[in-house]
C-alpha cells in the first residue's frame, strides 16, 4: 500500500461539481461535530462560575478533556471503516450514535454523570478521520492539500461554541434567573446532530477506494509500524491538540486571570479558535505551493517565541539588589539625597543610585511585552554613624513588573491560533503524499495522537495549575512541545539529506569547498572501473583530492594500488 500504486476508486465518478458539493456537506458536517465537542469547554465553566457544582481544578480539566479523549480514541477505528464502507456511512452513523449521550447531558447531575456523557458524544471528535478520507477520494493529488484545509476550517465549530452557547445559556436561564434551564442547551446540540446526519445523508454521494481482494486489518494497519507516521502525529499533537486544548481552557483562563464575564470569555477566545479554524484552507494552499516541511519549520519557530513571551505572569515583585559598601571605616558625615551621594569623614564620597518616581511611572506601561526590571538604592546609615570596612551603606532594591495587559496576551494567542491553524493543514498534506491509499488509517491514527494531546492538555494544565498556582504554565508547555517537534524534524531532514544526497550536505557543511560529482576511473590494482568523488579546495596554490574511492578498504588505498598520489594533492595551478 505504497505511494508508488495508482489507486483505484469504486462508486460515482468525481466530476468537479459533485467535488464542490461533497466538500462543502463534509466541511459543514464537520464543523457542526466540532461545535459539539467543545460544548464541555463553555458549559463546564458556566455550571462551576454559578455554583452549581463544587469540582475541584484537576475535576474541571477531566471533564473538559474526556470528550476530547473518545474522539482521540476512536479516530483510528472510524479511519478504518472509513476505508472499508466509505465516508457517507460512516459519517452518518457516527453523528446518529453521538446525539444520544449529547442529549443524556441533560440529565446528568454528578460528576460521573458528565463524565460518561462526555466520554459519549465525544464520539463527534472522530468525524475527521471519515472526513479526510471521505474528502480525498473526490481531488486529485495536487489539489488535495487545499481540499483538506477546508475540511479542516470545520475546526472553526470551537468559534461557533464559545461564541453563542454563552449567548444561549444566558437566554435559556433568563440571566441566571432559572440556571437549570442549562439543561436546554445540550438538548439543542442533540437535535442539531440528528437533522445534520440527515441532511448527510439524502445529499452525499458514495465514493471510496477500491480495496484489494482478501485485504486483512493486518494489512491496513501496516503503515502503522513506519515511525514517519508517529512523528507526524507528534506534529499533530501540538498543532491539532493545542487548538482543541486552548479552545476549551482559554475560557476559564480569561475568567480567572482576567475577571471577565463568561461571554466575554468565549468572544475573546473566538479570537483564537475561529481563525485557527478557517486559515486551515492557507494552510493547505501554502503547503501545496512551498511544501510541508518549510512550512512546519516556519509555524514552530513562531510557537514556540510566541509561547516564551506568553510565559511570565502578572506581577509586582521587589527584592533585594546590588548595594553600595564601604571600602574602609569612618564616620558617615553627610548624606546628600539630592545628590544621591554619602560622604565618609569629610573626604570620600559614595554614590548611589537613588529612587526617581517619574522615571518608575514612565517606564511601566501595560503593553510591555515583557517584565520590566527597575533597581535603585537606598541608605541604610544615618549622619554620624561609626561604620566598618565593607560595611553597607546603601542598600539595593530591584522591582519587576509586568501587567499581562489583556490586548498583547491576545495578540499573541491569536499569532499561536493561526500558526497552529497552517500547522494542521501542513501535517495532512504529508499524509496523501506519502500514504494514499491508506488515508484513513494513516489519518486516523495521527488524528487520534492530536486528539489526545486536546485530552492530556487540559487534564496536565489542570494539574501544573494546581501545583504551581500559576495559569502561564501553560505557555511553558507549549514551548517545550513546540521545541521538540522543531528538533526531532530538524534532525530527520539532515538523516534525509546526508542519504540521499551526501554531496548536498558537504557543501553545507563545508562551503569553502568545491564538490566534483562522483566520476569512474581505470584502477590498476582491480583492472576495472572504479567511482571515485573529488573536491576542490581553495589555496595558493587551490588542490584537489580524493574524497572517496571505491577500491578503499577502510578509508585507506589497498597495498598494491599504484595510484596512491591521486589520493595526496592534485596541484590545479596553471602551467
């Protein structure tokens, strides 16, 4: 199941008007099984900022993160079937199953009682999976990645949540007034659900990839041992995992650090789900024209700065500073706070940097983008004061501070959204490149490992919250994540260029020199043709030597070779 097949389809032939129109029902199903899966995200917030349950940080990021989990989990099967029975039966029964815990939400009154709802309609999050494979059997390669970045603006369902199921909940419980009229809410999102799969259903077409005769699980799963796909799927967790994440914990992030209103929440964290969603399409367009990787280099050197500068805390904190000590003992005769400066028996003076109130005033403003570090010193003797030698006589003072104004932490949740936005198109676009007629599985499983960083997130930020009181932790996470994938791709792509062309990668690594491509030569020691690679090498007199040789055993000429002075110095100086 190589990329090296063409692949064969089975069903209605793929004009472009039924592409368009089987693009546009997949992306507008998706967005709507997105939409769903991130009701946790809103409603858990607005059930814990009323008081009607008593759970506990760690309990919040459970219940936030298990819908997350199932649609993780079940990527891979729905992948899988989708490769079987095709994306329009797929799609169809996935949406019908998950209506019913989503509508069982509704009567859920414990902790336990949500968390197995959750676990249930978060079935909708596998509907990418049947999504990818289902969109890419109606375009042909090289139109794939585009397609596939509109699929994946359904993710811009998260906007749809955040933005107006506070707006619904608000009219459904008249303001608070009657806040178990919540219970309407997932009621909506059941019903949405049913009349989506039905609508699926009568205006989709079949279409799906031939199988071969006798094809076993075994054989779909093979792909599945190549460590190309797991690294994709460690790209995934980030770029995937991370706007799943950030749109279901930015709400009670905003709350908490920031005190707005739950509504505000939502329209502030649209500003980072909504154009991570729709930028997707960018992403796929960028992806087919520069390709992939570069790509994916550019959208992590930009997460992982964005996440450093989102890591300091709201602070004001003073603490001790470099002082002023006396070089030998005296009397403190005068001290000049105009100057700023102490005198020590009339004749040795010391200066010291004293407090200035305006340059403090002027030098903190809210939209630093990072702390701010002021220090100054204050004297700690008085007039007449018999001191010692390296006795101090003005103590320092650093002050640190930093607003976190609201407006640059979104700015640049905003910059993280969009890059992690490109970022998932650009992991797909690998995917029908290098698997095609294993999209799905391929897709799901990588689907699966980003569906579980948008499970693990939550659940490990409601713990770093906990240990460290600390809301930016997050932001540290995410630098780590970011740096890892830079790094492990990094290293991949120098593995890829030192095999497949080693003369490529000498020039990088020596740009001074020359290469000669490899050339064949009579070697008197074997009487046959041997390759040999030469280089030229700058100098006065410039040289040229061997830099490999076919007949070398070890890296060295065999004893009886008689062309052993090829190998020293070549003079190249003109005659």
């Amino acid at each position: 199941m190589g990329s090296g097949f063409v692949t064969e389809y089975s069903g209605v032939e793929a004009t472009k008007s039924r592409s368009i129109r089987m693009l546009s029902l997949n992306t507008i199903a998706f967005t709507i099984n997105f939409a769903c899966w991130m009701i946790y995200g809103v409603l858990i917030t607005f059930l814990m900022v009323n008081r009607l349950y008593d759970w506990d940080r760690a309990q919040i990021g459970w219940l936030i993160g298990v819908p997350v989990l199932t649609g993780a989990i079940f990527r891979l099967p729905v992948g899988v079937l989708t490769d079987m029975y095709g994306g329009r039966k797929v799609f169809t029964m996935v949406m019908l199953i998950a209506a019913i815990p989503m509508y069982l939400v509704s009567m859920a009154d414990s902790f336990w009682g949500f968390f197995f709802a959750g676990l249930g309609f978060g079935l909708t999050g596998s509907t990418f999976a049947a999504g990818i494979a289902y969109t890419s059997v109606w375009f042909e390669k090289k139109r794939q990645g585009f397609a596939l970045g509109i699929l994946g603006a359904g993710n811009a369902g998260a906007a749809f949540t955040v933005i107006f199921a506070p707006i619904v909940l608000d009219y459904l419980t008249n303001d608070g007034a009657n806040l178990e009229a919540w219970r309407t809410l997932p009621q909506l999102y059941a019903a949405m659900l049913v009349v989506t799969a039905v609508i699926f259903w009568l205006f989709t077409l079949e279409r799906k990839v031939k199988e071969e005769v006798g094809t076993t699980l075994r054989e779909r799963l093979e792909p599945l041992k190549e460590i190309r796909v797991w690294r994709f799927g460690f790209y995934y967790f980030l770029v995937f995992g991370g706007v799943v994440a950030l749109a279901q914990w930015l709400v009670p992030y905003y709350v908490n650090v920031y005190t707005v209103s739950i509504a505000t929440a939502g329209l502030l964290t649209a500003v980072f789900s909504f154009p991570s969603g729709v930028i997707r399409a960018l992403g796929g367009w960028m992806s087919d024209r520069w390709g992939a990787r570069k790509v994916m280099y550019w959208l992590l050197i930009i997460c992982f700065a964005s996440s450093l500068l989102l890591l300091p805390p709201k602070m004001d904190v003073t603490s001790p500073g470099e002082g002023v000590m006396a070089m030998r003992g005296g009397i403190v005769t005068e001290i000049n706070e105009v100057n700023n400066t102490i005198t020590i028996d009339n004749n040795t003076v010391y200066n010291y940097d004293g407090f200035d109130a305006e340059d403090e005033a002027a030098g903190t403003n809210d939209w630093d983008l990072l702390p701010v570090v002021s220090s100054w010193q204050e004297p700690v003797v008085v007039e007449g004061q018999n001191i010692e030698r390296k006795q101090l006589l003005a103590e320092g003072v650093s002050h640190i501070s930093f607003e976190a104004n609201i407006g640059v932490f979104t700015i640049f949740v905003f910059v993280i959204g969009i890059m992690m936005g490109i970022g998932k198109a650009a992991v797909y676009k690998f995917i029908p490149e290098y698997y095609p007629e294993d999209v799905g599985v391929v897709g799901g499983i990588v689907g699966v490992i980003g569906g579980l960083g948008g499970f693990v997130c939550p659940v490990i930020f409601g713990y770093l919250l906990e240990w460290t009181g600390l809301w930016t932790v997050t932001w540290a996470f995410f630098a780590i994540i970011s740096a890892a994938c830079l790094i492990w791709m990094h290293i991949v792509i120098k593995r890829m260029i030192h095999r497949r062309a080693p003369d490529i990668s000498r020039l990088i690594e020596e740009p001074t020199t020359s290469y000669i491509p490899s050339v064949n030569i009579h070697c008197p020691s074997s009487n046959n043709d041997k390759e040999i690679r030469l280089s030229i090498k700058p100098g006065d007199p410039p040289s040229m030597t061997v830099e490999w040789c076919q007949a070398w055993d070890r890296g060295v000429c065999p004893p009886d070779c008689s062309m052993q002075c090829i190998t020293e110095q070549i003079s190249l100086e003109s005659e």
